[in-house]
C-alpha cells in the first residue's frame, strides 16, 4: 500500500503501527481528526491547574488524517519537517474549517475555526473553535467530515462500588508498578466487540482536591492501563510505562460505519502534547497510532 504522496508505512510489531508522514493537504477523500476540550488543561503543553473555556467555546488541536478504511496518518509537520510545517500552514490552518463531534460528549454538533495558529518553536498547532447545534461539557473528538462514523457506546464510567473490584484486581496484576488505587476512575469501553475496562488516573481527575492542589500537583502517579476481567483476575493489555509526566486520559471513543472502533487519548507533558490511539488488530487491542501535538 504505497503512494507517492503519502510516503512510506512504517508497521511496529505488537502493540504499535504508526504511518509515516502525510502531506500537508492529503488525499481528499480522507478526513481530518481533531481533538476539541472545553477545559483548557486537555490538551497542549504542561501539567497544572484548568479553568473552562467560555460557553460555546473550546480548544481544537488537529490529530491526524484518517482514511474512510480506518487507517491513521501523520500530519507532516513537526521538528523534522519544517518546510513541510510552513505547507500545512499555508494550505490548511490558515483557512476557516468546521468539524462534527463525533464522539459521545456533545455529538453531532459542529465547532467552526476560522483559523488555527502554528508554533513555529514547537511545531505544534492549534486555536480556538465555537460552537453550533450542541455543546460540549468536558473533552470530545472531532472530524472534518462525518460521513464515515456512527454512533456507538461511549466510554462509561463505573461508579465506585463497580469499579473497586477492578482496582483491587489490577493491582494484583501489576504489583509495585502501581503506587496506590486511590483516585482511580474506571471505565468501560466496547471496541469491536470486545469488553475492556480502562483505568485512567490524570490530573485532571484529583486536581481540585484540595489535598492535592499545588505546590505539589504530582502526589499521585498518572495511571493509564486497558485490560480485561476474567474470573475475578485483571488481564492487562496495555500498561503506559512513563507514569511520572505522561498525563494521559481519555478524549473520546469514536466508531467507523466500516466497524473499526478507536479510543482516543490525549497525553500533556511538560514540554508539549501528543494523542494515542489504540483499537484492535487482528481481534486483539493495539496501540494504532501516536504522534501529533507538538514539543519544545
């Protein structure tokens, strides 16, 4: 599966497939994928206090290209590519662009750009977006064109009486790794006919707490594992090692008309951001793709 345009696909065995770089504008039948936050501390560099976006507005960060079979690429801009940087610029983020919500929170409303901004330090990109026919309360995942998705079960949070089993078990599995359960949010998600439980625990989670407020906002490890329950033991698929400084958490679970299904997370570090995506390959859960954002 080569194109000129499109460049070289690069497969990692395992748990990570990711694309080479796309060109600035891609081929038109894909579709842009963006991430769109109404708490400023989503999405974007750094791990601190959030405040909300005024009503009807929400940051939008672009992801990566996505093609109606469901495969991911890189937008080609970043530190190694900076001419590429200065296209992207030009023929993309300079001009207006609308996007349909496409995951659960506030799906199916539109947030209208008239123009996202590129960081020409950091190659990152991004701006602000308002909305119309919905809103967004909290984090959501976005697309230029909404044709090729359906809707689907959202990822749900387990109250804490369902999700203390799953807390218990996963320490069992993990050991050491896992520096306590507290602050844990457990969530169920389906993704192609598969039951999984993702177990996220981001600053954003405990960040108003006032035993945690700053100047001390890292108390607790930033937590990211997807597994399975059977016969009361926690099966883990997926364990995010760099839990000192990758904020990772949940932006949004979004489904493919074709049947593809993708979580989509976004990570803050304190030099910049990037997005995971994870799906399944070949009936078992995958890490499909990672890049986008930016870094100093």
């Amino acid at each position: 599966m080569k194109h000129v345009w499109f460049g070289l696909f690069c497969v990692l065995t395992v748990v990570l497939r990711s694309q080479s770089p796309n060109p600035a504008s891609s081929n038109e039948a894909d579709v842009m994928v963006v991430g769109v936050a109404h708490d400023d501390s989503v999405m974007g560099g750094g791990i601190g206090s959030s405040h909300l976006e005024a009503l009807g507005k929400a940051g939008v960060e672009p992801i990566a290209w996505l093609t109606p079979a469901g495969e991911w690429k890189k937008i080609s801009c970043d530190e190694g590519h900076s001419k590429e940087c200065q296209k992207f610029n030009r023929e993309y983020l300079s001009k207006p662009h609308s996007y349909i919500v496409v995951s659960a929170d506030g799906n199916g409303a539109t947030v209208h750009v008239e123009r996202l901004s590129l960081d020409k330090e950091c190659f990152g990109y991004g701006g602000q977006g308002t909305f119309s026919g919905g809103n967004i309360r909290y984090a959501a995942v976005a697309a230029s064109l909404g044709e090729i998705f359906t809707k689907g079960d959202s990822a749900r949070r387990l109250a804490d009486h369902d999700a203390a089993p799953v807390r218990k078990a996963l320490a069992a599995t993990v050991g050491n790794k896992l520096d306590s359960t507290r602050e844990l949010r457990v969530y169920s998600i389906r993704m192609e006919g598969q039951s999984l439980f993702v177990i996220q625990r981001a600053f954003q989670d405990y960040a108003s707490k006032p035993e945690y407020e700053p100047p001390n906002p890292s108390t607790l490890d930033f937590i990211l594992a997807i597994g399975t329950m059977k016969g009361g033991r926690f099966h883990l698929l997926f364990w995010k090692e760099n839990t000192s400084d990758e904020n990772e958490q949940i932006l949004g679970l979004i489904h493919l008309k074709n049947g593809r299904d993708f979580l989509v997370n976004t990570i803050s570090h304190p030099e910049g951001d990037f997005f995971r995506i994870y799906g399944t390959r070949d009936g078992e859960l995958a890490l499909i793709f990672e890049g986008g954002g930016g870094s100093c």
